[in-house]
C-alpha cells in the first residue's frame, strides 16, 4: 500500500512538472529557451519550434494524468517508460548541439532516469497485486 501511495505521489509530481514546464514554453519561450541546456536561441523562424516542444511537453503530461486518475496503472507505467524516451531524446540533444552537459544530465537525464524508476516501480506493483493470491473473507464464528 505504501508503495502505491509513493509511486502515485511519484506520477502526479511528473505530471505537473511536465505540465508547467511545457506551459512555460508555450507562454513564454524566450524566457524558458536558456533553461532547456541549449547554447543559443534558434536563427530565422526557429522559435517556433519551442512552442512545439511545449505543446509535446503539455500533450505528454495529460496522457500521463489521465491515465493516473482512471486508475490504468499499469498502462501508466508503460506510458512512464515510453515517455521516458523524449526526456532522453531531449538529453541527447542538448549534448548534440554542444550545450550544457550539466542541464542535459541534470535535468534531461535526471527527470528520464527517474521516469524510468518511476514507471518499473508501477509495473511491478501492478504485477504484485495480480499475482497476490486472494483471501477467503473471514467467516463469522
């Protein structure tokens, strides 16, 4: 039961924080663009290409949420892992284009790493409860 209560605790942390981190690049990319890790600010029509990444981040964030208040918790641990995958991505990125090896490790591969943690620890909880065998119901004396 704890580990059901950390774990949701755990999902909803990532929701809001993929939520507000993508609204922020939405509403504001210039002022959130630095904090991505990337070394300068895109050329041309590229700040575009920010309010994309907030949508991205935004669009991830309710399918996580979604599936956290149906109570899908086992898909929402394979949507953990999967999702995973775009933090990683964006890790790769930063270090790709020579930006910050501190930002694309510590909060790129961070919030991946623990997405990953975070979404094993969902699937093996769901596992353990499929696999609990049941108890009869006490009987009245």
């Amino acid at each position: 039961m704890a580990l059901k209560k950390i774990n949701t605790v755990l999902a909803a942390a990532f929701i809001l924080f993929i939520l507000w981190f993508g609204a922020e690049f939405i509403l504001s990319p210039e002022t959130t663009a630095p904090t991505f890790g990337l070394p300068s600010w895109p050329s041309g029509d590229g700040g575009g290409f920010l309010i994309i990444k907030g949508i991205r981040d935004v669009v991830l964030a309710l399918v996580l949420g979604i599936l956290l208040v149906t109570g899908h918790r086992r898909a929402l641990g394979w949507v953990l892992l999967v999702e995973a995958l775009a933090a990683y991505g964006d890790m790769t990125t930063v270090l790709a284009h020579h930006g910050s090896a501190a930002t694309a490790f510590g909060v790129h591969g961070l919030t991946a790493t623990l997405m990953v943690v975070n979404g094993l620890l969902m699937m093996r909880e769901t596992r353990e409860a499929a696999s609990a065998p049941a108890r009869p119901a006490p009987q009245p004396v």
